[in-house]
C-alpha cells in the first residue's frame, strides 16, 4: 500500500476486507481512511482506526451501523457495543440460508424493509427459493427491525 500511496499521491484512503484485521492501523497511521469490508466487525475495525464500513448487510439496516459509529466517537463504548450486536443478529439472519445466498438474502430483506422489490441477484449468485425467502422475511419480522424500532432517518 505504501508503493501505491508514494505512486498516487490523490490517494486518500481505501477499503480493506482482509482478515489481516491489524492492517488497519497501518493504514491510518500512513493517514489513510481506511473502511472495514466486514459489517460485523465495525466496532473493532473502529477502535483499530478505521473510520467506517463498506458492506452489504448496513443496506438493510443503516441506523444500526450509523448507531455503531455514532456512539462510538461520542466516547460510548456500551452504547456502540450494544448496537454491534443487534447489528450482528442481522448478519446471522444474512447467513441463515449460507453464503451463496448473501446477495440474494440482502437484497430481500433491503426491499421488504423499504416495500419494494429490490431484484434478483445476477449470475453467478443463487436466489432464494419461495420457502428460503419467506423463512428469511418470518426471522426479519421476528428481529423487529422495522423503521421505527431502530430509529428514524435524520434530516
């Protein structure tokens, strides 16, 4: 990363889904803003100098991970830990039907959440059957993550 910053000096930062999770540090210490790829390891990823999240799952439910981010620059560290768990029940609900359907189980539970349909997914990713889909709908329902109960967009 240092070779590309010394060779694209516009570089302002980057998003890193390695599991080298230590990464982080090194790059914002080079004074990269650096997001995590992984939505259940937001709050880690924070506290290791990442200044945010690029991932799937936070377009169901982006007020869990604005939460996250929110509590934990307010110096909130339980409020922040708090939020990563709700957060990480929606990201066990992602993988219930397995990882070959996590686009497919995104993108139906973004469009019951904002009452449209979102689509399919494009090859090579599967899609849901009718059943998978509608056991994944009944967990949703079950997490009780409607707007109101995870809080409203600000304007």
């Amino acid at each position: 990363m240092k070779k590309i910053q010394d060779r694209v000096p516009q570089l302002t930062g980057l998003k890193h889904s390695s599991i080298d999770f230590g990464a982080i540090q090194n790059f914002a210490s080079m004074g990269l803003s650096c997001f995590t790829g992984s939505s259940k390891l937001m709050l880690p990823a924070l506290t290791l100098g990442a200044c945010g999240v690029v991932d799937g799952p936070p377009c169901v439910v982006p007020e869990l991970w604005v939460e996250i981010w929110n509590a934990y620059k307010n110096g909130d560290v339980e409020r922040a830990e708090k939020a990563q768990r709700k957060a990480s029940e929606l990201l066990d609900l992602v993988l219930l039907n397995g990882g070959p359907l996590y686009i497919a189980s995104v993108k139906a539970l973004a469009g019951e959440r904002l009452g449209t349909d979102c689509g399919k997914p494009r090859g090579p990713f599967s899609q849901l059957t009718v059943d998978e889909k509608a056991d994944l709908l009944d967990a949703f329902a079950r997490l009780e993550m409607k707007r109101e109960s995870v809080g409203q967009p600000r304007n």
